[in-house]
C-alpha cells in the first residue's frame, strides 16, 4: 500500500526520541526505583480553583462546539495579558489551540512548503524538527554554542540564511539549554530578519519562568517587529496544567486569518470548558509560576553544587525553565550512551542531547522538577557513574 510522503519525512522525528524515557516507565511500572528526570512535568499542582472552574463550566453545559478562533471569554484575556505588552493588540491578533504544539504544527503549516528553509537553533526541542519537516520545508540550523550561553547570535544566523529561508523559529527560555534572549539580542536578530523578509516564530511557553536576575523580552514586543512575528504559547508550564491542553498563537491579524482556516480543517475550536478555565488563568494572578520559578532556579543551583568537584560531569546553569544541561563529554561517551548506562546501573532516568540535535550530543538534559534531596541523589549517582565509566589515567587526563 502507499503512504503520504510525510511519513517518510517524520519516521524518525517521533517518539523515538523518548525511548529513554519510555523504557523508564516500562520499568518502573515493572517494580523498579526510578528517579525520573525526562520530560518538563510541572511538579507543582494547579490551583484548586482552576480545576473548579473547569468542572462548574463542564456541568454548567459548557461542553458543546466552539468556534475556530476562541471562545470569547479566553481572547478576551489574551487582549488583556499581551496589551500590557504591546498597545495596539485586539482579538484579531490570536488563534487559540489545544496546546502550544498545535499552534505551533498550525502557524508551520501557514508559513512554509516544500524548499522551504527554517531557520533554529541547535540544540533545538525535540519536536521542533517534526513540525518543520511535516510541512516539506527544512531545519536550517544555527549553532547554539556553549561559549555564548546557548544564545543564538544574529552574526550566526545571518551566516546561516539561504535563499530559500522563510522562518526563523526561537524558543525563549530556550528548552534544553535554558537561555533566555536579551532585549539587544532579539532586537539585532530582528535586523537579520528585516533585511532578509523573514517571519519570526517564537515559542514562549516558558515565559512566566525567567530566573529572577534575568528580564524576559520578545520580539512581539517591538513595534518595528509586530507585522512578522508570531507567539505560541499555553497554559502547560506557567499554570502547571499540560494535561488540559490550552493555547494560543499571537500573530499580526492578517495571518490570524489567513491561517483561521487552515485551524479549522484540523480541529474546530477547544473544549469551552477549558476555555473558561484558561481565560481565568490568565486573568487572576496565581502562586504556580512563581512557586516553580523558585524551585527550578534553586534546584538547578543544587545541581551544581552537588556535582562539583567531579570533572567529568560539567553542568550548564539555566537562565529560565525547567530544565538543565550537563556536559558528559569527558567522560568519552554521547549523551545517549551515557543516558543508558545511568538508567541500567543507577535507576536515573534522563534525556540523551541528542534527542535535542547533534549539537547536544555531548550532553544530558536533566529535569529540575523533583523533590531537592531526590535531585542531589540522582546527581550523585550521575558523578558515581561517571567517575566508575572512566579510568583513572583517564581522569586523570581530563583534569
């Protein structure tokens, strides 16, 4: 039988990537002690009066079909969250979606085709390469380099632009590597987009957890950027509630509408029930951000703290986010190797780089959302397992 071309172009861009993860809750279902350090979980519950909102909207009969757009109560709230952003935003500048990588699949499929290039940096998120690919168009990648913190340089990217370029896709706080863009820094890579007609896309799910000595900024916020740039974004991480699936794209309003229809033939408008939940959301100022915000940057210090000494294992502190890096490349294995061993011999489960592109070969991404004393444990046993890989001239060599 014949298939789409698509399924050739996204056989090795699926869940594969997780097949560390998969394999650690196969086993832990098993009976195993696994420390589980994958995938950006929240660990934090939602506040109890979101979940009653969803519920009273559910019986109150809000279960019936919505609209392609939004249900007017959440593009309300979105007028309200960006226009403390930017002052002229109204209702025709968003789409909402079930989650951030709807939006993100949809504004994709609006903007590029077969030939196309998007530009994005490596390492990337894992489904990033899915979501461009499933389109036609190609990843263009842009190094993202450890000596820069992990932020991507208008001088990189204006090296990497090709004649078939259309995007460029951003990602700040940036999964894996936890940069977060300064305002100089979006407001040069917005000169390279300028000059060469470019859209820019940016995926600003971990908005609301930019450590505290950081300030978060965006080129959606800049005037002279508005007519080409596109937010996605969601309720996921900034209101611990991935399960419930509630997003948004914030785009000029001629792509809003441009793109309504291609929305409406993949999926006609969000449950109404979590729509209400998700315009309360963003209406109400609650403890879950800030809550995790704490815990992450705390616990990312932690990591830090419980590895030095060990040069073998090198972490990478975050600027924002949920996660952090550690550079295993001295240990002489890839990300993946290691990744499998530690699961295998120490029960710590954690995403191999490259599952984040081979710029992150080297690496290991390491969730921050577990209990501290289960963090300093886990990265024990990361050291114990580095140090026992690697012989001691060997060490002694990478000292």
């Amino acid at each position: 039988m014949r298939y789409a071309s698509i399924t050739d172009r996204l056989a090795d861009l699926g869940s594969g990537r997780w097949a560390v993860h998969s394999e650690a809750r196969r086993m832990k279902a098993a009976g195993f002690d696994i420390i589980e350090l994958t995938i950006g979980e929240p660990d934090v519950a939602p506040e109890k009066s979101l979940l009653d909102e969803a519920v009273r909207s559910m019986y109150a009969g809000r279960i019936r079909y919505s609209n392609g757009r939004g249900e007017p109560s959440v593009l309300k709230s979105l007028v309200e969250k960006y226009s403390k952003r930017r002052a002229d935003v109204t209702e025709a500048n968003f789409l909402c979606f079930p989650g951030t990588q709807t939006a993100l699949y949809t504004v994709m499929a609006g903007l590029v085709e077969a030939a196309d290039g998007v530009l994005v940096g490596n390492p990337l998120y894992a489904t990033y390469e899915g979501v461009i690919s499933s389109t036609g168009a190609h990843p263009v990648y842009v190094p993202l380099k450890p000596e820069n913190r992990f932020h991507i340089q208008a001088e990189d990217l204006e090296r990497a632009v090709t004649p078939e370029c259309r995007v460029v896709l951003l990602n700040t706080p940036h999964n894996p590597t936890g940069a977060v863009l300064t305002a100089d820094e979006i407001k040069a890579i917005g000169e390279v987009c300028r000059k060469h007609d470019l859209w820019i896309v940016c995926d600003e799910v971990y908005e609301q957890l930019v450590f505290d000595t950081i300030e978060f900024a965006s080129p959606f916020d800049l005037p002279e950027l508005a007519e080409r740039t596109i937010v996605v974004s969601s309720i996921s991480k900034s209101h611990a509630a991935p399960g419930f699936r509630s997003g948004w794209a914030a785009g000029p309003a001629e792509f809003c509408s441009k793109v309504l229809p291609v929305s409406e033939t993949m999926l006609f408008g969000v449950q109404p029930f979590i729509a209400d939940m998700t315009a309360m959301a963003l209406s109400e100022d609650f403890p879950m951000a800030p809550t995790m915000r704490s815990n992450y940057s705390r616990r990312a210090q932690i990591a830090e703290q419980a590895l030095a000494g060990n040069n073998l294992v090198k972490p990478m502190l975050p600027e924002g986010g949920m996660f952090i890096l550690i550079d295993i490349a001295a240990t002489g294995l890839t990300g993946d190797q290691f990744a499998w061993e530690l699961l295998r011999q120490e029960g710590v489960a954690v995403m191999p780089g490259a599952s984040f592109g081979e710029q992150a070969a080297g690496f290991l991404r390491i969730s921050l959302t577990v209990p501290d004393d289960v963090l300093v444990t886990a990265m024990k046993r990361i050291g114990s397992l580095a140090s026992r890989l690697v012989s001691p001239s060997e060490r002694r060599a990478s000292a």
